[in-house]
C-alpha cells in the first residue's frame, strides 16, 4: 500500500511512515486527519478506495484515471 501510495501521489506525499502497534491497529491519517481505520471500517481498504481517499485529502481535483470510481 505504501509503495503504491508513494507512486501514485509521487508530487503530493514526501513519505509515507509506518508505525508499530498491538491489538490489530490499522489505521491512515494525513496530518492528524483519521481517513481509514480498521476498528471503524471493520477491516482494510481496497487500494482503488484507498486512493481515492487520500485524493480527495490531499489532491481532489486530480484524476485517478482507471483506479477512479465507475457511476453504477
């Protein structure tokens, strides 16, 4: 996830750091902004989400191209 986050938003995001935890924590934030956690979302994001929710966080005018959602 992170490598893929770091290629994707290559010009937005300067790292991408992990941190250890007990108790199955999983969580994303961007500057102290909780996007995903595993306790709330009851598991981990898809990558397509993922990037789409970082996106619209840090760079929402921006097309993901074919990771972008599709109308139903």
């Amino acid at each position: 996830m992170s490598q893929e986050l770091l290629t994707t938003f290559e010009n937005e995001l300067t790292e991408v750091a992990l941190r250890p935890g007990t108790g199955g924590i999983f969580e994303i934030t961007i500057n102290n902004q909780l996007l995903w956690s595993r306790a709330e979302q009851g598991g981990f994001p898809d990558i397509k989400v993922l990037k789409q929710i970082v996106r619209d966080v840090i760079a929402p005018e921006r097309d993901l191209g074919h990771s972008e959602k599709k109308p139903n």
